[in-house]
C-alpha cells in the first residue's frame, strides 16, 4: 500500500532542454601508454566547449563508453559542479556506433553538436557551424575546420553547388598550407605525406545566401538536426573503430550537403595535448625531439606493433 502522495505530483513545472545538445564521446579504458595523456586531453575538450562556446545556448552529454575508475569520478564530479547536463555510463565499449545509436536517438536538442573526446574548439564554432545548418537547404552535417576529406562521400554537394544559380563556387588551393599541415599532422602523417596529399587535392568554397562554407564534413566532430540522424539509425557496426564512414558514405548517398566552416574553429589533439610546432620555428626542445622522432614511419610502424600486441594480450587476459 502506498503511503501518502508523491511529492512531484505538486509540481507545475519542469526544465526543458536547450534547442543545442553538444555530444561527446569518452573512452578512455585505462591511463597509460597510448591513453597517458588522454584525461588532460578530456579535460581540454570539456573545458574549451565550455570556454568558447558562450553565444549559443546549449546542454552539454557526455557518453562515456566504458572507461576507467578514474576518469567516470572526474565526469560524475563535472556533472556535480554544474559542467554536464546529461551523463551517461555504459558498463561496456558497445564501440562508436553502440554508442552512436544512444547518442544520437537520445539527445534531447533538435540539434545534435557532435564530438570525439579529441577535440579542441576555438571561440564561435557552434554559432558558425549552426549558421551553415540553418542557411544551406538539406543540409545533412556541418565540421567545424576546412580539411580535405575523401572526393566520394561529397559527391552529390559538389553536384547540388554546380546546378545551382544562386550559389557561387570556387576551388583550388584555398586553404593555407600550415592550416592544412595542422590538422594532417595530429592524423600522424609525416611531412611527405602531408605535402603531397596537399599538392593533389584541392578545397571546394561555396557561398550561398552571402554565408560561405567549404566542401566537405567528416564523423569526427560535425553538427548537424537531430531528426536527420535519426534517418541513419540504428548503426550495425560489429567492430570498435574503422566503420564509421558509413555515415558519411550514407548520408552522401541520399543527397545532404557535408559541409565545413572555412575558418579553422576545431582541433584534432588526437591523444595527446603536445601541439608540435612548425619546423621553421627553431624549437630544441627534447620533448618535441622525441615525439618528431617517434614519429618516423620506420620507428612508429615497431612501436604501434608492440603496442597493439600488448593491448590485445591486455584484453586477452580481462576476457
């Protein structure tokens, strides 16, 4: 028998989300070797979305997918001081598109700001992101950063810009090179690499209705209505990592734009909060020397061997 009335029964009224939810996803299973650094980088992310992001109304999710002790008390104690809205614990990685499917079925905004827990944003990223969004028609994901993407999964927004009377369209080499060679080198490409992925390709610039955006959009950060994601779900993905193009693959193939802010408002700091320097600025410094070098193909190549072999015999052991 029930004992007198429940106490919500006398309330008149309840908080409604913010039209933006940003989402981030969190993995970070242990802290060391390649994830030593990874709750500093946590910490950037979360900080610089709260820091730069002061002209848009948001709530702020983080779903975290099965990290470690330490890092779900930094989030329960970032959720206690006000910084997260909705946290979310899964016990197990259910991998990018387990999590996608939570994600991205249950944010509460009609628009989804999306980001890996890799991310750095500069002042202004959401209210440009938001005004591509909201001025481009069919617009299917906005990146906050120009970079050069792969050709086949923004096919049919390159199609749409040419048919179009009222958009003008520009290409070539638009994006400065140390832009360029920024972001490419948190990929651990090398210097090589870089230059000739750079000297054969080129940059896409639309301008529609005076809002200019660049060609291009990419699953690692991008914002985009929640009900067209929700076209996409749920996401049958049966590895962690490595099969979530599929969602810039689908979402060129049924005709939404993929676009990016032609200005660099986003950051991949990858697993690390080192930003190497330009090569010409004469820096010395031992810790940079050591990461450049570690950073060789031959000598990466040995390294991530020994690594993946520990981490599966890691796992191996816990299953």
């Amino acid at each position: 028998m029930r004992i007198g009335q429940n106490p919500a029964k006398f309330v008149k009224d309840v908080a409604k989300p913010a039209r933006v939810t940003v989402a981030v996803l969190n993995y970070i299973p242990f802290i060391s070797g390649f994830y030593a650094e990874m709750p500093e980088v946590l910490k950037a992310c979360l900080n610089g979305i709260r820091n730069s992001t002061t002209d848009v109304d948001y709530d702020l999710m983080v779903f975290d997918n099965g990290s470690c002790d330490e890092i779900k008390a930094y989030l329960l104690n970032e959720q206690k001081s006000g910084n997260i809205q909705y946290l979310i614990f899964s016990e197990k990685n259910l991998g990018k598109g387990g999590a996608w499917n939570i994600i991205l079925d249950g944010a509460p905004g009609d628009v989804i700001a999306y980001t890996d827990n890799d991310c750095l944003f500069s002042p202004g990223w959401l209210s440009k992101s938001l005004e591509i969004l909201e001025t481009y028609p069919h617009t299917g994901m906005v990146t906050a950063r120009p970079f050069r993407t792969n050709p086949d999964y923004y096919s049919n927004t390159l199609k749409w810009a040419k048919n179009q009377e009222d958009v003008q369209y520009k290409s070539g080499q638009l994006v400065p090179y140390e832009t360029f060679r920024e972001f490419d080198l948190s990929l651990g490409q090398s210097e090589e690499e870089i230059r000739a992925h750079y000297d054969s390709s080129e940059d896409h610039l639309l301008t529609y209705h005076d809002v200019q955006a660049m060609v291009g959009a990419s699953h690692w950060q991008f914002t985009a209505y929640r009900s067209v994601l929700s076209e996409f779900l749920p996401f049958q993905m049966d590895r962690p990592m490595g099969q979530v193009k599929q969602l810039d693959m689908r979402m060129n193939e049924k005709g939404y734009l993929r676009l990016m802010t032609p200005q660099p408002l986003a950051m991949n700091m990858s697993n690390t909060i080192t930003f190497v320097s330009s090569p010409t600025d004469g820096v010395k410094n031992n810790k940079v020397m050591r990461r450049r070098f570690v950073d060789t193909p031959p000598v990466k190549k040995i390294l991530l061997s020994i690594y993946n072999k520990i981490f599966h015999w890691y796992y191996d052991q816990r299953s």
